[in-house]
C-alpha cells in the first residue's frame, strides 16, 4: 500500500494536467480576488473585513471551480484506464483493494490542494490591503473552511472516480463528469434562488458551513458522510469486476 502510494504521489506531481490546473486555478484566485472585497459572499454577505472573509467568500464561491477540477481528475484518472497503467499495477500483484484505496486517497489528496489553492492566493493577493491583525481569529475561520471543504468536496470528486470506473475513458468521462457536475450547479442556483430542497447537496452544504461561525456542523459532517460512503461503495463495486488486463 505504501509503494502504491508513492507512486500515485509521483505520477501524479510528474503528471502536465496536474500542474497546468494547478498554475491555471492560482492565477484565476489571484486575478478575482479584488472582486470579492466588495461584496465578500454574494449581495447579502457585505464586504469584506479581514483575510478570513477573503478566504471564505472564495470558498463560498468556488462552486463553478469543482466543475475545473473535476474535470481535470477524471482526465488523469480515465487515462490510466485508457493507457491501461491499471492493469499494470494488477499485473504486478498489487490487489484491487490496494489499488482502489491508494487511488482515492491520492486523487482526494491532490485535487484538494487544488481547490484549496484558489482561496489562498486570494488571500496572497489581499494580504496587502488586510494584513494579519487578529491571527486566532482568521486561523480558525481558515481552518473551519478547509475541514469543510475537504470533507463536502470530497463528494464531487469521488462522483468523478466513479463515473471513470464505469466509463473507463478519459475523453467520455470528461465529458459525463462535467456535464452532471455543472447541472448540480445549476440546480443550486435556481434551487436557492426557487426554495426547491438543497440541503442534501455537498456544494450547498459548504456555503452553510462558511457563513456560519460553528466549527462542529452536525448536518454538514453526516451530509458529506453518507455520499462519500454511498460513492465510494459504487465506485469499488464496479472496480472490483472491471476487466483491467
């Protein structure tokens, strides 16, 4: 498991999709950052005060960023499908549930770095105009939004695992990843905007738990349990019996 490990963590930092999301999505935070001082979280969430409001008002806001990113994942993921790289790994006596195990921990790993980049190089941006006066209070509001968004995103990007277990191609799950990723953003928008039920969405759940001072979201933490265990135990389900040789 180790061994498997440190090769994801290779292949992955070695891998040109990677790093390209990751310069692409720290140059997009650091360029609109200026845009969030006014109004920090939408018309309603005022302007921002501090590098904490920063931070969580690009948290808040990088709903349209999952679609990127999840994206990105499923280009790296469906190629090792489509290069059979897998089947490899099998090949070389690692057993399925290793192999699956270390996947998702890298790819969950790596892709929230990336995610995780956007709201700070916002807050490289605006340190300037913001400083560090109260360092307590914008390390707990920081540290509130990264547990959050690593566990609710964690929902969008093993859906992007699952679809490329099942399409085993990069180019197709793209595409699939994308385009259901995108219209669950829709449907938050219109959702709020309509009171239509949104509370079981991940990427509703983290504007939720950005606006709100509480460390411990009882809501949040179960919503974000129940599709990454939901996700992971299709996910492994269709690994499990994929023709990977």
């Amino acid at each position: 498991m180790g061994n498997l490990l440190k090769m994801e963590r290779y292949q992955l930092l070695h891998n040109y999709f990677y790093w390209c999301g990751i310069i692409g999505i720290f140059l997009l935070g650091f360029l609109t950052a200026d845009t969030y001082v006014p109004e920090v979280m939408g018309p309603a969430g005022g302007a921002a005060a501090s590098l904490s409001d920063i931070f969580n008002g690009m948290v808040y806001d990088s709903t349209f960023l999952l679609i990127i990113i999840s994206g990105i994942l499923s280009l790296i993921f469906g190629q090792e499908f489509s290069h059979r790289t897998i089947g490899l790994e099998v090949s070389a006596g690692h057993s399925r549930k290793a192999i699956f195990l270390s996947k998702v921990i890298a790819y969950l790993s790596a892709f929230h770095v990336m995610a995780l980049i956007y709201p700070l190089a916002g807050c490289i941006r605006e340190f300037s105009r913001f400083g560090m006066e109260d360092a307590g209070i914008v390390f707990y509001n920081v540290f509130k939004a990264v547990v959050y968004s690593c566990l609710l995103n964690s929902a969008t990007f093993l859906m992007a695992i699952l679809i490329c277990c099942y399409l085993r191609s990069s180019v197709k799950a793209v595409a699939v990843t994308v385009i259901v990723t995108f219209v669950l953003s829709l449907y938050l928008g219109y959702g709020m905007m309509l009171k239509l039920p949104v509370d079981f969405l991940p990427i509703y759940q983290i504007r939720t738990a950005v606006s709100t001072g509480k460390l411990f979201q009882l809501t949040a933490i179960l919503i974000a349990g129940i599709w990454a265990s939901i996700l992971i135990f299709l996910a492994w389900t269709k690994f499990r019996k994929c023709d990977l040789t």
